[in-house]
C-alpha cells in the first residue's frame, strides 16, 4: 500500500490532483482545502491512504498524519464512505469534527452531502470512545463552524475561511469578533 508521495502537481480537478514521482502520475482525492492551498508546478507531500475496491484502487491524500487517522476512523463506520469522509474534512478541521463526536453534537456532521440524522448519529455512537477525550467546550466548535460558514456565504473559499480563523486569537469567544477579525486578516492578504 502507498503510504506517502512527495511530488510536483501536474494536474489540478475539482476533487482531485495528479501528482508526477518519477514520471508517473498519481491520480490523488484530496479535500477542499488540500485542492485550493496547492497549485501546478509545485511540490507537495501528502499521506495517503489507499482504498481497495472490487473493481478499483483510490488515493486520498492528507497534509497531517491527524487528518489521515480521522479519515480511516469515519470510514469505518458504515454509511460513510470515502467521499462523505473527505467532504466532511473539508467542512470542519479534525478538532471540529472530535468536538462534535465527545458533545454529540450532529449539526456539523449533517452539513455534508450523503450525511443525514441517521448517519451522524450512528458516527457519533460508533466513535464516541475511539476519539481522544478533549477539554474543548462544544460553543467554541459551533462558534468556529459559524465563522467558516459566514465567510464562505461572503463568497470566501474553505482554505481562505480557515486560513484567517486560524489567525484570530484563541481567547476570542464571540462569533461576531471572529467574522470581523477574520475579514481584517482576508483584507490583509
């Protein structure tokens, strides 16, 4: 199994990169903030995780170890598949998605296409005791979700979205001062 690839992006699609090692491309899904951080003729280094099927084998590609690990653990609950898991990394960071597995809090998880009630609560149920514990209070995931998703109906990218709520202070609670600290950071760049 191909763990690791470290090349030069060829290639760019909507959800998937073609990266060159040694003059072979390989074809990599990847999320939304992987896709819109990288560009065509620059290098990158993804862990991969690789999914056989019956009739084909796929790469997913992830910048950290910790985001490979969440896709492995969201896959293997049944009714999540690949795509629903990378989308579901490309709404929310792994602490996003841990908070709301210990606070049981569906709201993020059925944000993504393919994920109803059942679903979520059934990953919820399943992960609940493989996800590390974390003192995380549950309103600073929603507030965090809340920022990201006002930003991206400003017309603001994923990558852009956390990119800048990355930028804020950390002792900053208020869903408000996030938007406007993190619209002074995009206006910055």
């Amino acid at each position: 199994m191909i763990g690791f690839l470290k090349g030069i992006v060829i290639t760019k699609s909507s959800n998937n990169l073609i990266i060159n090692i040694n003059n072979v491309g390989y074809k990599v899904f990847a999320n939304d903030y992987i896709l819109e951080k990288s560009s065509v003729d620059q290098e990158i280094t993804l862990h991969i995780y690789t999914h056989v099927r019956e009739q084909e084998i796929s790469l997913y590609g992830f910048l950290t170890e910790e985001d490979q690990q969440m896709f492995e653990l969201l896959i293997s609950v049944s009714g999540i598949g690949p795509k629903a898991a990378l989308n579901l990394l490309s709404l929310a960071d792994v602490k996003a998605i841990k908070t709301a597995i210990v606070n049981k809090d569906i709201s993020i998880l059925t944000q993504v296409s393919g994920v109803g009630k059942k679903t979520a609560e059934k990953l919820i149920i399943e992960l609940s005791g493989k996800v590390d514990c974390i003192d995380i209070e549950s309103d600073k995931s929603n507030s965090d979700m809340d920022v990201i998703n006002a930003l991206k109906s400003m017309g603001y990218s994923i990558s852009e979205s956390r990119d800048a709520l990355n930028e804020i202070p950390k002792d900053i609670d208020d869903t408000g001062e996030k938007v406007r600290l993190a619209l002074k950071f995009i206006g910055k760049k």
